[in-house]
C-alpha cells in the first residue's frame, strides 16, 4: 500500500481526496499546515511554490512524498475572476456575493469551470497534474453538501449543483476528482512505465 501525504487546512478537500485514495489502496495521511501561498495569476505557480515553501517550514518532509492542492473558480464573463483568488473572493463577498455580480447576466452567459491543479514532491522532484470541469453559475444557492462555492455551480450535462451531490458523485465529475486521479494513476504505474522518473 503507498502512502502520501495531502497538506491543506481544507478539510472538505482532504475528505474529497481520502474517498479518492481508497479507490486506489492509497493511503492517504492528512497535515494541517497553515503557510503563506503566493498570489499569482497561475494555479500551477501557486501549486509549485506551496511545496518550495513547505519544504522550506518542514526539512523533516525532504524523504517523503506529499501533494498540495489549488483550486479556483473561473467565470468566463468575468474574465476569469475569481481565479486563483478564489479563497480571498470567496472569505470576502462570498457566494451572495458572486450572485450579486452576476444579476443581470442571462443564463447562456454564465459559463464558468472550475480547475484543480496538485502539486506532487517526491525524491527532490515536483509533478504536476490538473483536472477542469465545465459548467455555469445558477442564480441562487442550491444543496447543503460540499464547500465554497459547490452550491452555486451546477456542472454540465448534470441538474444537481456540486452541493447537491455526495462526495463520490462530485469526485467522480469534478476538478479535484480528476487531477487526483491523474495523480493516483500514475502512481498506480510500475516504475519501468513511467517517464521521467
Ligand atoms: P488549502 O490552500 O489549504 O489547500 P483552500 O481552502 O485555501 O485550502 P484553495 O486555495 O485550493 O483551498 O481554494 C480556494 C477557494 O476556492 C476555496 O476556499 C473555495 O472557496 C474555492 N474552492 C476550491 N475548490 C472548490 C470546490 O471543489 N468546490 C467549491 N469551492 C471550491
């Protein structure tokens, strides 16, 4: 059985990420590090960094393999916002608040997709794997389940918002669940099958 590391203060991602690794026999261990993220406008220069950083608070992590996650809410007719200033947007005005910037947009322009991008250090190297769902901004929140803005996202092709689903529907469709199956895959792989290792 492998095991890694995930480090995040975001509970609901590493749960997200624990059901995941079961499917793979992967044991998935939980730090709760709070450290200081860069602003960039690249989830993958965000991801990156986080792991220079945490290698720098904790020497001890060298010999292991541990991943960070970042995530962001994209919305097309906002160019993007919030992006990779997801987390600041969403302490700040929230799912009301996005709402709020949305009212006068009409339902075929409201287009928006997540994007995940994991971070993966082991053996003095860092990987990186990225998942993206498509899908638009509704017009009030629906569901309970989930985190952040999971009940304002309805993804395509579905009728239930991420906050409508249960973890193992939003993984089996969402951003987190698919970088994370990229990751898990690949570490699934014999040795001699992977390059660059
Ligand atoms: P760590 O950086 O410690 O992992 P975080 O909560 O700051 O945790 P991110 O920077 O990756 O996580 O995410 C930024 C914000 O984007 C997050 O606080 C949520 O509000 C939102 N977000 C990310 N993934 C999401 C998801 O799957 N569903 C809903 N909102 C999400």
């Amino acid at each position: 059985m492998y095991n890694i590391i995930f480090i995040t203060h975001n509970k609901h991602k590493f749960e997200e990420a624990y059901e995941k690794a079961k499917l793979f026999n992967i044991n998935l261990q939980w730090i709760n590090l709070e450290y200081e993220e860069i602003q960039d406008d690249s989830l993958e220069e965000i991801a990156r960094s986080s792991c220079l950083k945490i290698l720098e608070l904790r020497p001890d992590l060298k010999d292991k393999s541990f991943f960070v996650e970042d995530a962001g809410l994209f919305i097309n007719c906002l160019r993007g916002f919030p992006g990779p200033y997801s987390a600041y947007v969403f302490r700040t005005i929230g799912n009301w608040g996005i709402l709020k910037l949305l009212h006068d947009v009409p339902d075929n322009e409201r287009s928006a997709f997540f994007k995940s991008v994991i971070a993966y250090y082991h053996s003095g190297k860092i990987e990186l794997f990225s998942g993206v769902i498509q899908g638009k901004i509704i017009k009030s929140l629906k569901g309970s389940q989930g985190f952040g803005f999971d009940p304002i996202f309805l993804p395509a092709g579905s009728n239930k918002t991420f906050a409508q689903m249960n973890k193992e529907s939003k993984n089996l469709k969402g951003h987190r669940g698919k970088s994370l199956q990229e990751l898990f895959t690949s570490l699934s792989k014999p040795p001699s099958s992977l390059k660059d290792r």
